[in-house]
C-alpha cells in the first residue's frame, strides 16, 4: 500500500490523498467503516494517472461519485477508492443541450436549467446524488428517467487508457442500469437533450415535486434514496408495508414510516444494522409474496 501511495503521490497532491478515510463522512447514510485510501482528483489529468496507476498495480480499486448510492461494511475497504467531486462539477448551457461534469449535484443541474429556461429535467431535480452517478445507473423519480433526456456521456476508460463520447443507445441504459456497471469505465462529462420552456412554469414544477418529495419521503434522515430496486410488477415499498415491516428496526438502521421503500440511519446505525435489516426485509417479503427484492445500494467492503 505504501508504494502505491508513494506512487499517486509523484503526480497528485497530499491534500487529495486520504489514508484510513472514514467513509461515514463521504457517503450519504453516514454509517460503515474506512477505506484504505480515498484519492480526490482535481482535475481530469490526477484522475487518469490515479486511474492508470492503480490499474497496473494489485490494488483492489473503485470509483464512487457523490455516495448517495453506496455502503462502506464497518470492516471497511481493503484498497483504494477514487471519489469524483467538486472538481468536476461544471456545468454550461449551449442552446437546448445542457452539459455538466459528473460531479455536479442533481440539485445544481435542476437549478441550471430552470435559469437557462429548460424543461424536461423537473423528474429529476430531487434525485439525491450527482449527475454521473444518475447516468451511471439511469436514475429516474415520478415517471420519468435519465435514458428520456440523456444525449452523451464523456467517459474515461477504468484503466485510465483513453477517453471517449459514448451516446445514448451505446450505454444499454435500462432500470437502474447502463453498461458501465460491467465494465467499469467512469463518467466525467453528461450532456442533456432539453427543450426550451417558460422558466416560471419549470420552476414551479420543480417546486412542486420537490414539496412531494419532501411530504412523503424521510429527507431528514441519513439514507441512500430508495432502497430496494423495483421488481417487475410490483412497488418495492408497498411489498415492504403489505409485509407488515413499516418502522421495522434493526439497531439503529429503519424500515422508514414514511415510506417503507426507505431504509433510514435513526442516528446511530452501524453499517451492519443496516445490512441486517435488508436481509430481515428480503426474507419476509420473499415469504410471504414471492418476491425477491434486490437492493440499489452497492455494498461494499468487509465485515467487521
């Protein structure tokens, strides 16, 4: 591992090097253990040498967006995770296309929309987490989906090789999935097929699916968004509350009662509790319907 550190260390600066990272403190439940190493590229130039340097090692790796979507095990990660920020956050408008870094918000691409004057983004603006990590799984909310929007992505290659444009059609993207969960490659750039619109009408809409969202979901409390993929046929959150599991505990991780879809942190959950709970609330509703529920949070890391 030193010689590993040593090596990002020639071309990335200390400050972006992060050893024993807490990761509570960089995922979106605020709960589980430490990775080895966090690196926080800069600029495109650090992550491609991070990306090609931790390729031609031994070093288990991996890529993570805003963590709005992830669960570091409280054994932590054994290698080194490379988190896409602030850094690569741009966003610009150019006509009806907007294009933004992977590491903005969906908040701020909400925003940058309704000044520009675009609609056709208002589903996601209360989406949790960044816009490459929505593209990354085509994220979607109130009936619409990043696949309806999504012109192109910039990615760069998982061994830090190359950069290239993939469209639309080239990343397979379906139900909280795109092609890239097979080969790794990460997004740096999405850019947006929108249409103009009346900036009061747009900002409106996105008001009022963000008061929606905040009536009836748990935005006060740590989480990763819904939990649970929906299966074909069914709502996950309805299976969940039909079971009899609304408010379900386990340690400090909860079956939300606000919605069942919702794994919550109560305040001081352990990555375990919330790991528990998953599979108490996949066993019975595999009883009791039939049903197999598969989470959308990645779950990483070893157990403690």
């Amino acid at each position: 591992m030193t010689r590993i550190i040593d090596t990002l260390k020639k071309e990335i600066p200390e400050s972006a090097i992060i050893e024993n990272a807490d990761m509570k403190e960089y995922t979106s439940f605020k709960a589980g253990g430490c990775a080895d190493v966090l690196v926080i590229p800069e600029n495109e130039d650090h992550l491609m040498y991070a990306l090609k340097t931790l390729a031609e090692s031994v070093m288990e790796y991996m890529v993570m967006g805003n963590g709005t979507n992830i669960l570091v095990k409280d054994g932590g990660y054994r290698g080194v995770i490379v988190k896409i920020g602030d850094a690569f956050s741009d966003i610009r408008v150019e006509g009806e296309r907007l294009i933004a870094g992977s590491g903005a918000l969906m908040s701020q691409v909400a925003s940058a929309a309704v000044d520009a004057g675009l609609e056709g983004f208002e589903f996601a603006s209360g989406i949790p987490g960044s816009i490459g990590g929505a593209a990354f799984m085509n994220a979607g909310a109130y009936g619409g989906e990043i696949v309806q929007i999504l012109e192109t992505v910039k990615v760069a290659a998982k061994d830090g090789s190359r950069i290239f444009t993939m469209t639309n059609e080239e990343l397979e993207l379906s139900y909280r999935h795109s092609k890239l969960y097979e080969t790794g490659d990460i997004v740096l750039e999405v850019t947006l097929k929108l249409k103009e619109g009346d900036r009061i009408a747009i900002r409106n809409k996105v008001r009022e699916l963000t008061e929606k969202r905040n009536a009836k979901q748990p935005v006060d409390k740590p989480s990763a968004g819904s939990f649970f993929k929906r299966p074909e046929g069914y709502y996950a959150g309805k299976l969940i509350q039909d079971a009899g599991l609304k408010g379900l505990t386990v340690g400090g991780a909860q079956v939300s009662e606000l919605h069942s879809g919702f794994v919550i942190n109560t305040g001081n959950a352990t990555a375990s509790d919330i790991v528990q709970l998953k599979e108490v609330v996949q066993a019975t509703v595999l009883d009791k319907f039939g049903v197999e529920l598969q989470p959308e949070v990645r779950i990483i890391g070893e157990d403690k």
